[in-house]
C-alpha cells in the first residue's frame, strides 16, 4: 500500500516539475526564468530521489 502512495507522489513531483520547466519559458523577467528552472530541476532530482527509494524498498 505505501508503495502506491509513493508512487503517486512521485508522479505528481514529475507533472509539477514539467510544468515549472515549461512555464519558464514564457516568463518575462530573466530571474524568473532561472528560478523555475531551477526549482523544476529539484523537483526532478526529489522525484528521482524517491524512484530509487521506492526500488529499495
């Protein structure tokens, strides 16, 4: 049951994260832009954080 859960969770980083990255690219101040990018790539680099756990356990 909690492997589902995580499941879900990290299907949920992954969709934020892609849409943190793809909403960058219409941002209209630079700063803006390199934030989104970069807090979509924590996001990714959390989410795959959690695959492996979720392969670990």
């Amino acid at each position: 049951m909690f492997q589902y859960v995580l499941y879900g969770l990290i299907a949920v980083i992954a969709v934020l994260a892609t849409a943190l990255c793809l909403s960058a690219a219409f941002a209209k101040k630079r700063t803006l832009h390199t934030v989104k990018i970069v807090a979509g790539c924590c996001l990714y680099f959390f989410g795959v954080i959690l695959l492996v756990a979720s392969f670990l356990t």
